[in-house]
C-alpha cells in the first residue's frame, strides 16, 4: 500500500502527529519534500520531539527516508541525530536513509536568503533557511548534492567551480562573499559528508522495491496545499510543489501505485508569515485560539495568525490533492465557545462565490461568509471516542464532512498520540 499524507490549509495542521500515529501500520515513512523550514512535533508520553527533517515514522519499526525532492541542510541533521541520541533513539543507516540526489543547502544558500528578504519591500516571511535558494540551484543544475557532500574531493571541486557565481550574488546584496569558500566552513561540511555517507541510499528503488514486495509505504509532506510553489498564494508560498501529486515525481514512484491520500485539517484555520487569510480573527477570539492551540511556530517561534474554518479553500485542496480521507486535529481547541463559525463562501466586489480565486490579491479582498454552528463547554482532551464528544461537536465534524464531502477518519483532541481516535 502506499500512503500519500498531506496538510489542507497553510500548513501546521498537526501532520507529524497522524504520522507517528499511523507509522506502525507502514515498513518506510518518507520525506518527499522541502526543508527544514518544516516543522513537526511528536508527544508520546511526556517525551516531546521537535524535528524538521527526520520523518515521524522514527519512533516505531518503519525504516525513515528524505527523497531527492527535499533541500537538506546537514548542520540541522546532524543536531537532530544527536538529540534523538541524547534521548536513547539512536538512527542507524539501517534505519535511516538519505537519498543521493538530494539537493544540500550550503552556508551561502542561507546568507542569500537573508539578504534577499532583508532587502525586500514587501515581505514573504521566508525562514530565511536558504530553502529557497537551494530550490533555485536545483533548477538550474548548480546544486551540491548529498552524492557530492559524501565525497570530499567531489565537494571541494564542486565548490570551487561554484564560487564565482555565488560569490557575485552575494557582493551584490552587499554581504560578506568569504562565507563560499571560508576554510573552516568546507571543512565542516566534508567532516558532515563523512558522517551522513553511511545513509546515502536509492529512496526511489526503495519505495518501488518495497511495494513489489507487498510492503507499505507512506509519504509525508511538508508545509501544506496553499503555500505550494504552483497553486497557492503567490508569492506568500513556499519554495517547492506541496501537493499529493509531487511525492510521485519527487520521490520516483509512478501515480498508478498510489492507494490513498489522507489530508491533515486544523478544526480552524492558521497561517505563519505575510499573505491572505480570508477569516483571519484579530479579535479576542482569535487571540484564545492561538493560546489555547499553542500556535507558535516549530521552527521560527512566531505567532501563528488564527481565523475560522474556511471551506472555500478546503473544496481547492480536495481537488489539488484528491483525499480519499481527513484528519480533522485541534478539536479541542474550540472548547468553551458559545458559537462556532465556519466560511461558506466569499463577497468579493459585490459577488458570492464559493471557490478561491486564483490571484492572491484577488483572495486578500475576499470576505467570509459564515454559518454560525453551536459550541460546546465540555473539555474534549480526555474523550476516546467519536461517540463520546458532545453533541455539539459531533455535529460539527459531521457539518464539516458533510460539506467537504470527504470523510474524516481520524479525529484529534490533544497533542498525545493517546488523544487521536478512529472513526
């Protein structure tokens, strides 16, 4: 079987949970995309992991794999190993795998980064991980690749023939260009290359393998549908193709061999950085919902921006990403509202319309249209069935289901792997 998993909104809908979840059921967990601008926690008893590269999938028996489809930084994998090691996981080559052509991001990626967004009028909120710029580089075959960094004098050489080019970048956005070729950097990263080579592996021949072999494999994604490079909300999107589609080309498998694709669905909606947000809240209830969800980002700190649920552009992700199911996460989070609103439709100039429209300057003058469903006071957080939640949110999950028209197998009230249930 293989399993693509993917988030529905801006991302941060709780995917790295559902996959520690479901990461039992499935002999490879894979990483088909982005960086470590991604970020996911798992909670399993009082242990809590905060990671952005490694796959959920580390904690049970599944062997772990980032495709060729994902910028790596090795600094970052290397200091996750190491506190996962810290904590007793110890991550063989036997249990994880990094594939060959996976692009790397070097010091001058980042440098770029910060510089271009610094540099910036108006904003993208980029992480400023250089994640953008190693996407860059792969497009235009000047990437260093894990085959190269596993390599010294491959390194060395690859370096070399690059460091004009980039170090002009870099003058030009009036940065110090000493950081392409800086000694104690390159040898860092050929001391790197030495420690990740033993993981250097095929993820495609993998994948491809396991599947004849009757085994089960689950894709995972970073980010989510509408920060996508292609169909989400240029130019506040991230750098790389986040829907279901791009684990087949990023990771080599053909589309034919696809069984599911779960979507991940805040029970609200959440959004890090600059652009539209159609039922953003600025309110004091959208100030509850980002402390009581503890929406602060992974991997930056920030402040996630907080709205109600918009289902406009949930019908866009059903059909960029064709679910065959959802996990709905935070239920509890809306916990002692009286009312509970969801997005129907849009007003925009003087028109309803239930469907995003494609320029992003186009969706920041949309303005929701709601339906007003009844909250609930109970406190949700230590309930293990759908049928036992109050009536009130069992209506809103199947108000959901019912208008997205997919439906949701999986419902989440807490951060613990013991507080997500079947349907």
């Amino acid at each position: 079987m293989f399993t693509i998993i993917t988030g529905a909104q801006f991302g941060d809908e709780g995917k790295g949970k559902i996959v520690d979840l479901m990461s039992g059921n499935y002999d490879l967990v894979v990483r088909f995309q982005g960086g470590d601008n991604a970020g996911h926690t798992v909670k399993v008893g009082e242990d809590v992991y905060k990671l952005h590269l490694i796959p959920s999938g580390f904690l049970l028996d599944s062997r772990v794999l980032i495709g060729p489809g994902t910028v790596l930084n090795p600094e970052v994998l290397a200091r996750e190993m190491d506190m996962l090691a810290e904590g007793g996981i110890v991550l063989t080559p036997e249990k994880l795998g990094v594939d060959a052509k996976t692009s790397i991001i070097m010091p001058y990626h980042v440098e770029l980064d910060g510089l271009k967004e610094s540099r910036r009028t108006e904003k993208i909120g980029t992480t400023k991980r250089g994640i953008g710029f190693a996407y860059i580089d792969k497009v235009a075959r000047d990437e260093v690749r894990m085959a190269d960094l596993a390599d010294p004098e491959k390194l060395r050489c690859r370096l070399l023939e690059l460091a004009p080019s980039k170090e002009a970048a870099i003058r030009e956005l009036e940065g110090d260009p000493a950081i392409v070729t800086s000694k104690d950097l390159m040898d860092k990263y050929v001391e790197l290359g030495r420690r990740l080579a033993p993981y250097m592996t095929d993820v495609s021949y993998e994948i491809n393998k396991a599947l004849e072999d009757g085994r089960n494999v689950l894709a995972e994604g970073a980010q989510g549908t509408h920060l996508d490079v292609i169909h989400g909300t240029q130019k506040f999107v991230t750098s790389s193709s986040t829907v279901a589609g791009s684990a087949c080309a990023n990771l080599g498998v053909g589309p034919t061999k696809v069984d599911e694709v779960l979507g991940i669905v805040k029970a609200y909606i959440t959004r890090v950085g600059e652009g539209p947000l159609p039922t953003e809240l600025t309110d004091e209830t959208g100030r509850r919902i980002q402390q009581v969800g503890r929406e602060f980002g992974t991997t930056t700190g920030r402040a996630r921006r907080c709205g109600w649920f918009d289902l406009p552009l949930l019908r866009k992700a059903i059909y960029l990403n064709g679910y065959t199911s959802l996990a709905l996460t935070k239920l509890d989070v809306l916990s002692g509202l009286a009312q509970v609103k969801v997005c129907v439709a849009y007003e925009l100039d003087s028109r309803i319309v239930d469907y995003p429209p494609e320029g992003t300057a186009e969706l920041a003058r949309c303005r929701p249209v709601y339906e007003d469903l009844p909250g609930w006071e109970s406190d949700l957080t230590g309930v293990k069935s759908f049928d036992d939640l109050p009536g009130a949110a069992q209506q809103y999950v199947r108000y959901l289901e019912n208008k997205m028209g997919v439906p949701i197998t999986y419902v989440s009230v807490g951060p613990g792997r013991e507080q997500t249930f079947q349907r």
